[in-house]
C-alpha cells in the first residue's frame, strides 16, 4: 500500500459515491487508508459493512485484526485472525498479523519463527508477495524486541528495498537507527513516521515547511504526537526562535498552561485550532531535531525548560520523610504497555526501606489490590492538568516510574527520576546508557532480561535503601548523614576516602524556595536551612572571644604552588577575583586564604565566607577543618564548578553552604538541587580573559604551570597568539576559548562537557585529532552573560554584608 495515499483515499470514495456495487477491494482499501490516516472509527465502519456482506472474507477479517491490535484490543484482535485463518491458512497478512500477535502476548519466539518462515517463502518468489517487505519489517522488529540489533537492521534495511514507498518499513528503520544513536540517517527516516501506525501529519493548509533557514518572520511547531513526546522535543523552541522572531506551538489542551511558561515560545493554540493562524512557515516538533541537526552529542539540555507555577507548589505541599512519587503503569491502552509497565506488587520491597513516603503517580491505577500490606498514598485530589502535575513533582524527594509521560516531565523540571526501561527500549533511550543526554536529572534502570522487573527494582530499592542509611560514626565524631547520593564526605577512621556511590542522580528540592521537596527537611540527610544563620561554636584552633564580627569577606581560594614566595592562584581564580573585586561595596574588605591552611584562622568568624576553587575543592572539602569552618560561618557563598566524578564527595559541603553559585548550568542541576538557594553564576571567569585574533598558525600545547608565572595578562596574550590551543588544564581552556579558532582537550571529554556547553551552547564536533572548531559569536554571547552574573554575585554579597542584624560568635572549642 504504497504512494499517494491521499490520491487513493479520494478515488475510493469517489467509487463508493457512485451509488453502484462497488467492489470489495475498495472497500478494504478505503479502510486501510483510513486506519493509516489514523480514522480508526471509520475504517472499522467500512470494514463492518464488507464482513456483513463478506462474513469469511479472509482479507476484511485480517484488516479488522489489525484495527483492533493497533487499538489495543488484543482479544478481539486474534478472534479475527484466527477466523482469517481458518478460510485462507496458508494467507501471507493472515500469518504475518497471527505473528504480530503473538509478539504482543510476549511469545517472542514463536513469533520469530513465523516470520523467519515468512521471509523465507518471500525470498523463492524474489519478494513478489505484497506482504513481504511487513514480513522483514515485522522480523527485523521481533529481533531488535530480542535485542539482536545486528540482525534486525540488515533485515529493515532490506525491507526499505523491496518496499521504497512503504512508510511502515521506514519507520521501523528510523526506530532501529535512533536506538543505535545514528541521528543523522535516523531522522531523515523518521519522516515516515506519517502513515506509519496511525501517526497523523499536522494539517498544513498550503503553507510551506520550514526548511531550518533564517527567513521567516513566524513558524508553527505541531506537537503531532504523544504527550511524552511534547514535553520532551519543546526544549527545542529556543533554539529556532534564535532562527525565526516568533514561535507558536500546537499542542494538546492539557498542556498549555504548562508551556506557556517555557522559554522561546510565543504562544500556544489546543491541537486542531491552529488552521487560522496567520504564519508563514511549518514544522512538527519531532521534525526539528532533523532541521537543526540533532545528535546524541549535541544535545540541548538547559534544564529546566519546564516550570511549575510557584502557586501551585505551595499548594500542593506533601506530608512525609522522604518522599517518592511512584509510577507502575502507564496507558494499557499503550501498544507497547504489556512490556513498559510492570505491578505495583513488584516495588514491595520498597514497604521496608525506613523513612520512604510512597506517593502513587499512576494516572488510571488503583492501589486497592496491595493496599492491606502497603499503604501508598494519593497526592490530593487528582492533577486535571500537567501544570498540577509539574507541582506535585516539585514537591517529591524522587520520582520513580516507567516510560510514561511523567518521566518527561521530571526530566523537564529538573526533578530527580528514576526511569525504569524494558529490556528493548523505546529509541529515545539509546543502548546500555545509565543517564540520558537528554535529561541530566535522570537515571536509567534497565531491564537485563526480557519482562524481568524484579531484578530492576531490587537494584533500585538497594539505591534507596542507601541513600537513607543512618549516620555514619567516624573516629573524630558523627557527621550528618550521607547525602543524596548515599555518600558521606569525610575521611573514615583509616585515613581512606569512601568509594563514590554508584548513583549518578543527586536528589533535592527546586532551585527556588517555592518547592516542598528540600532535603534540608529530612534530619536524616542535613541540618535545618536556618541553622546555617544561627552562631556556632568553633571546634578547632584558638578559642573565639565573643565579639561582633566585623565587614569581612573572606575569599577562600586554592594555591596549588608557591611562586617565589606568593601562593599563586589558578589562572581562572585569579581573573574571576579581578573582576568581582571592583564590584563589591566599598566597605567590603577582602582577604585571600589557601584552602590546605584553613584550620590555622584565628579572630572572629567573617559576616561571609565565599568558597571558590575548581577541580581540587572536592578532594580537599574532604578535610574536617574546612567542613567545620563553613559550618561555623553564618554566612556561606559557594564558586565553583564541579565534575560527576566528584559531586558525590563534596555533597554534604554543598549542602552547609548558605547559596552556591554554579559556573555552569549542568553543575547546578546535577548537584545543586539539594540547596534550597542554589543559583546559576554563570561562566563568569571568561570575561576576565580579553579576546585576541591569532596571529600564529602553529599549534600551541600549554599547561597552567607554564602560564601561571606569567599573571592573567601576559597568559591572555601568550593564548591569544596561537591559532590552535591545546591543553589539559581547564583554565588554559577557558582562556583559548575567547582568542583560537580550535581547541584540543587532551583529558576526559566529561571533565569539560559543562563548560563547553555553557560556553558554545554545544559539544563541538571533534575533527581529526581531536580539534574542536569554536563559535566566536558564542564566546561573546557567553561573556555577556557571564558579566550579568557577576553583577548577580556582587548584589548577594552587598545583601550579606551591609544588613543591620549583625551576626556573633560564641566561644569555640580547640581542635
């Protein structure tokens, strides 16, 4: 059933409108068109019609199976087949529906064997059969289902042969091709989805397609499918509004209230009411990534995209220690539901987890059938929007569940989630990956065999189970439990560090103050937020007199070497104090401490201590003398950036800081979502490095031993003259990024991510030997922002350090 479709669709019922007996054939043509086109209800009319005239048909009987498995109603479904193949046995769609079927009951191997039977009959009449190309697809399908996706794409690639016009046979290509990361190949096939399984293209009334170019004045994005989908695929309106002026969104109802607070976006209509609006260019949403050249590496993630509103968070504050928002089960109706979702018996060994609160999540599920032996509770009345639901979210610890749309809208938060995926996953979530580029905030939980969900949520309840462990007793004493991520800070009684926990996911409340998710709520994991304002006794050094701390801030900084006798700081340290130097109020006194020799501070605590270090901090944080220092402090600002590898060490610093100003927007939603004042600063240390056109072409490779001798100026300049920079040292970084036209990171690609895509927006392609081309305009946009937030940082300094309630010290213990 290839080729205009539309064209077919007009001459069938141009037949049918004769008024004379029109032919069972087009009929059965009609309805297939119609179920293509997604018009269920009237293919099954039409079909209903032939079966009265035609009872044993085997062809109307085998399309009426189809309608009903693709609607779900897989018992009606395989009455049908079995009918059509009690009249035509040996019939090719009769067979090939009989092993759809089969897949969807999860008797895998039965099916398998069908349609490699199939395929083979096809291949002696060289594919002659109009069948044969959903034969390879269906198998190429059933293997990927199996995990065999070296031996599905030869097969979906074969099936594209015999059937070029055949969007069935493409759509499962592009399936396979997204799964295995190949974006590029992946989304020109995914085109096809229009006319494959009932997904219905927006209606365009004659208006072109944008084609990704500058050009237009205005643009609509149709969110043409699911709500899962929308929710993730709308973080790309930023980006084409940087393309087009204005941006209005199709979308369904229920979500409008939601995304109209999402950025780059101009306006939204309920899907079906945009055929008036006045724009001059197109486009589905899940046709952007193919315009704007979407791949695994160059993702957008500038999460959050999604907001809830603030009002409703208050208002829908929850009860409970640590509080998990639970999903078992999506829409039944769902063509993959029997192998996304799983009971909510299976998650019972969460019951014995101390001081969990079980919050259902579940749309259309009951918990009646569990409820004498695990009590799940119920959020308040049920969300009549995603808006509502954004705002339960916000108060949730953790949100657990299967693919459904709700992992999407966590995702979109910025929540924490916890996604748990079957064995053959949707494409979205690529292969043998536990985090998704397309959401930081998440974790993935992936099946290891197929319909086994015990495994996957033993694992999981294990994570949890750890993260709520009780306080760990250490030779100098009891330090607060672990944190979020199940791991405590300090150094235990053997000198040794704790082994990173295996959780890549950091849990906590929203950025704003809005939220009831704060883990500073739950005694088990931190100190209440006020205590951070409240005098504490010193516990090292000389005892501190009672007295009235005086306009101090104290700017504690990492010297990693001595430079004829003056610790010299990092290169990016020292330019970052340059600029925020000149920025403070006048009577804001400004010291510089070594990080290694903050247990040798004598006098009065400081109004404010601001912590700024980069890569070192997480190892040195460990040291017991500056955890009590900042605890000790009534005040604390944190600067820095982080890396995954070291967030689980420095956690419980993170968290006896009063606010904490993240350098790149991937640090702050990774690891600052346990702060209740965690804020983006931006990569501010940029704009101290002035931009220079290169004036060699031979490659430079530098360390920041060899720059930093030479002061911030000098270095900028020796930088600036080079064409190429490479380097392993993430201040050498920054500053090539203002003045080469390529840069070669010799380290980690994960030790830069944050900045690169804080900086360019993006991870640059890398080029032979490992240059990355730079984007000047995406420099200077960087160093604009940059420049706002040090403005931002100066401002919550003055507040700090010019207010009339002057802070005390009591009288402190010796170490």
């Amino acid at each position: 059933m290839a080729g205009n479709h539309t064209r077919a669709q007009e001459l069938c019922e141009r037949v049918l409108a004769a008024g004379q007996k029109a032919p069972l054939e087009a009929r059965v043509l009609l309805a297939a068109l119609k179920r293509r086109a997604g018009d269920r209800p009237a293919a099954e009319a039409i079909l209903s019609l032939a079966l009265q005239a035609h009872p044993d048909h085997p062809v109307v009987l085998n399309e009426l199976a189809v309608l009903a498995q693709e609607a779900g109603q897989v018992e009606r479904a395989d009455a049908f087949n079995r009918r059509a193949l009690e009249s035509a046995p040996r019939d090719h769609d009769a067979r090939n529906t009989r092993a759809c079927l089969l897949g969807r009951r999860g008797r895998l191997d039965e099916a398998i064997d069908e349609l490699m039977q199939l395929c083979a009959e096809a291949r002696e009449t060289g594919f002659a059969h109009a069948a044969s190309a959903v034969s390879l697809t269906n198998l190429g399908f059933l293997l990927c289902q199996r995990g065999a996706y070296d031996q599905a794409l030869p097969l979906l690639r074969q099936a594209v042969a015999v059937a070029p016009l055949d969007p069935g046979a493409h759509f499962n290509l592009a399936l396979a091709l997204l799964l295995r990361g190949d974006f590029e190949e992946g989304w020109v096939e995914y085109e096809w989805r229009f006319g494959a399984r009932g997904v219905p293209r927006p209606e365009r009334d004659g208006r072109p397609a944008w084609n990704g170019r500058p050009g237009p004045r205005s643009i609509l994005l149709s969110a043409e499918q699911g709500l899962g989908d929308a929710l993730q695929f709308i973080r790309l309106a930023p980006l084409v509004r940087e393309i087009v002026p204005s941006v209005l969104v199709e979308c369904d109802a229920s979500q409008i209230s939601l995304l109209a607070r999402t950025p780059g976006i101009d306006g939204l209509v309920a899907r079906g009411d945009a055929a008036d609006l006045d724009v001059d260019v197109v486009l589905p949403l899940l046709s952007v990534p193919r315009v704007l050249g979407i791949t695994p590496d160059r993702i957008p993630a500038p999460v959050p995209y999604l907001f809830a509103d603030p009002a409703d968070v208050r208002a829908r504050r929850l009860e409970g220690d640590f509080k998990v928002g639970l999903v078992w089960q999506g829409n039944p109706r769902h063509e993959n539901d029997l192998n996304r979702s799983c009971r909510l018996e299976d998650f019972l060994p969460l019951r014995d987890i101390p001081g969990l609160t079980v919050y259902s999540l579940a749309v259309d599920a009951t918990t009646d059938a569990v409820a004498d032996i695990w009590r799940i509770r119920e959020p308040g009345r049920r969300p009549r929007s995603f808006d509502e639901s954004a705002a339960i979210l916000e108060n949730l610890h953790l949100i657990v569940s299967v693919d459904t749309a709700v992992v999407h809208l966590a995702g979109g938060l910025g929540r924490p989630v916890w996604t748990l995926l079957p064995f053959h996953p949707d494409w979205r979530w690529l292969l043998a990956r536990e985090t998704s580029p397309w959401y930081p905030s998440m974790r993935l939980f992936r099946q290891t065999r197929i319909g086994d969900w015990r495994s996957v949520i033993a694992r999981l309840a294990g994570q949890l189970a750890h993260l709520l462990a009780p306080p760990i007793e250490l030779a100098s004493g009891t330090l607060p439990a672990p944190s979020a991520s199940g791991t405590s800070l300090a150094p235990s009684a053997s000198g040794t560090l704790p082994a990173p926990s295996a959780s890549g996911t950091l849990l906590g409340p929203p950025a704003s103050e809005e939220g009831g998710g704060d883990l500073r709520e739950h005694p088990a994991l931190s100190a209440d937020a006020n205590a951070l304002r409240a005098p504490r006794p010193v516990p090292f050094g000389e005892p501190h007199r009672a007295v009235e701390s005086p306009h101090i801030v104290l700017l504690v900084l990492d010297a990693r070497e001595d430079v004829g006798g003056f610790p010299m700081l990092p290169l990016g340290e020292e330019a970052g104090l340059s600029l925020l130097r000149p920025r403070l109020p006048a009577q804001v006194s400004l010291r510089v401490h070594p990080i290694s020799e903050v247990s040798s501070l004598t006098g009065p605590l400081p109004d404010l201590a601001v912590v700024g270090s980069g890569g070192v901090l997480p190892f040195l944080a460990a040291d017991d003398a500056l955890l009590n220092y900042v605890r000790s402090c009534p005040a604390v600002l944190g600067l820095f950036g982080l890396t995954a590898a070291h967030a689980e060490r420095i956690r419980p610093f993170l968290e006896s800081l009063t606010t904490w100003f993240a350098r790149t927007r991937e640090d702050l939603f990774l690891h600052g979502r346990g702060l209740r004042d965690a804020r983006y600063g931006g990569p501010w240390r940029i704009c101290a490095v002035p931009p220079f056109l290169p004036t060699r072409t031979e490659v430079a490779e530098i360390g920041s031993d060899a720059l930093r001798p030479l002061g911030r100026d000098l270095a900028a300049r020796l930088l600036g003259s080079f064409e190429r920079v490479a380097t392993r040292d993430a201040d050498v970084l920054l500053a090539a990024l203002c003045s080469a036209r390529a840069v070669c990171w010799k380290g980690s690609p994960e030790e830069v991510r944050g900045v690169l895509l804080d900086v360019l927006g993006r991870i640059p392609e890398e080029q032979q030997g490992g240059w990355m081309p730079l984007d000047r305009a995406s420099v200077l946009a960087c160093r604009g922002r940059g420049r706002r937030a040090l403005d931002e940082i100066a401002h919550w300094v003055a507040e700090h350090t010019t207010r009339s309630d002057r802070f005390t010290t009591k009288v402190g213990e010796g170490a």
